[in-house]
C-alpha cells in the first residue's frame, strides 16, 4: 500500500515569539516492511537553522529553530510512504513461552549468545526496564496477571492482554493528557491509544517482556456513502513485543488489531517521550492555542 500523510500543526500566540527551537519526529523511518518514498518539512515563518539527525533508536529528527518575531507557527509534514507486502502478522507463528523468554533474556544466556542473535537480544533488553514515563508497578502485574497463565506462548500472553485492554478501558479523549499517570489511567479505566500503548508495556514489562511504544498513523475509512473527511484522522501510537524466534511483533489495544497494512510507522522508543512529534522552547509568546490535523491518504 502506498501512502500519502500530511501532519499539519499551528501554534497561535497572544504575543509576538522573538525565538523558537524546536525538535520534530514527523518523517516515517525506514525498515523491513516499510519505505519512505518522499519527505517534505514546511515551515512558517522559515527556519533559519535546520537539521536533520538520527536518534539513538534511529528515528529520523529535524531540528529547526525561527529566529524572526511570529505570532503563528505552522509546521506541516508530507511524506508518502510504502508499506510492503509481507506476511501477516496473524500467522506469525512463535511457541516459546513467556517464561521461556524470561530465561532467554537473562545475562547467563544472553553472554553465551553470538552474532545477529547477540545484538538483538541486547537491543531487546533496553526495553525491558522502567523509563520516563512507564514505572513497572504492582497494579500493573496484578492487572496482567490473568493473561500470565503459565507455559502460556508470549504471542498468546500478548494478543490475550490487547483483547482485555480493548474490552476493558474507554476511549476518552477527554480524560487524560500527556503528563496523565498510568495509575490513573488504570484506576478509572479511561485514555486514548497512548494510554493504552504505556498501559500494555508496563505489564509486559512487569513480568521481564522486553516492549516498546510506537507512533505513527493509522488508514481510515468511512461508512459506506459517507465522504472521506480530509484532515480528520489523528496520530496514533500502539505497542512491539521482542519474541526471540520471530522478531518484534505489532499489537493496538486500541483497534485490538494486529497492524498489517495500514499502520504507518514514524518512530519508536520506550515510550511517548522518545517519540513526541514535535516539542521545543519558545521566548515570549504569552498564551498559546494548538491545532493539529493529520490526512492519511491511499495512493493508487
């Protein structure tokens, strides 16, 4: 599938910005199952310093600062990306326990592995500790518990913990924010697609499941006889578990789906705040109001 995705954000102030510097994470990286044809960063006012890095985890990084008096800031990415056929996730077959990676993953056997298999496992075990934003806590093991059955595989662990997420927490915009704990978001069992990506790590992460937060955007479509609304759709974030015998395997709690095809992957880290879309410093400015559209579009 082919896409075309357009990231509009504008930044209005009550007064004049003198400087701002700013970090943005908007262009899909690059990986076995997809490719990034084309990448555009449109800013208003110009940018009189850009630049273009990749993090530690190999997500692509604009840096750009505007160093002229604004009152509006409007960042808008356009980027087409191919996902490539591959097989579908549904059929990724793996057996190995939970338990089984568990013992995999600890230093005695991970010393002992050699090659590819070295660099992977040790990439994988970055995932599996607390970080900024996921604290592994009691309530969260205790949540996960009942998808923990034992010799149960981690595929079946995983897929069993995205249907109860799904089942058992509302999508409500209007509860959290980004700063909202995960204590929170389980107590009231309420979030949108983050909460429900940090929410699943840190139970994975409870019971030593290597996992990481993924951002990007997702295809929809309307009801039938319904016009496609442009600019409607949003980011989106779900959830990659580390199973040593297949690699890192998609899961959304939110859409409780396998992604397949019409995921589009821009970054991936620990959690959201390895990935924030766009962040950064402005000198003046006063009050401020945001506005952001995302258009997923399928390209013949």
């Amino acid at each position: 599938m082919k896409y075309r995705i357009t990231h509009n954000t504008v930044y209005d102030y009550s007064q004049p910005v003198g400087l701002c510097q700013n970090e943005a994470k908007l262009s899909p990286r690059d990986f076995w199952r997809q490719r990034c044809l084309s990448s555009q960063l449109n800013i208003t006012p110009n940018a009189m310093d850009y630049q273009e890095r990749l993090d530690y985890f190999g997500n692509r990084v604009a840096y750009f600062a505007v160093q002229q008096a604004h009152t509006r800031l409007v960042v808008s990415a356009v980027n087409e990306v191919l996902v490539l056929p591959a097989a579908d996730q549904q059929n990724v077959g793996s057996k190995v326990s939970w338990e089984q990676v568990q013992n995999i993953l600890t230093g005695a056997n991970l010393s002992s592995s050699t090659g590819n298999g070295y660099y992977d496992l040790l990439e994988a075990k970055q995932f599996m500790i607390d970080s900024p934003m996921i604290a592994v806590s009691a309530q969260l093991a205790d949540y996960a518990s009942l998808s923990f059955s034992p010799r149960r595989p981690l595929k079946e662990v995983v897929t069993d913990l995205m249907q109860r997420i799904h089942h058992d927490f509302t999508y409500d915009p209007a509860f959290t924010t980004v700063a909202t704990p995960l204590s929170e978001v389980l107590a009231h069992r309420r979030g949108v697609c983050q909460d429900f990506a940090h929410l699943a790590i840190g139970c994975l992460r409870a019971y030593g499941i290597p996992a990481r937060y993924i951002s990007g955007y997702i295809e929809t479509t309307p009801e039938p006889g319904v016009p496609r609304l442009v600019g409607a759709d949003a980011s989106h974030a779900w959830f990659a578990v580390y199973l040593p015998d297949a690699g890192w395997l998609d899961f959304d709690p939110t859409n409780n789906s396998l992604p397949y095809d019409q995921h589009i992957t821009v970054a991936w880290g620990r959690d959201y705040s390895d990935v924030t879309p766009l962040k950064g410093i402005a000198f003046g400015g006063g009050q401020h109001t945001l506005s952001v559209s995302v258009d997923v579009l399928r390209l013949e």
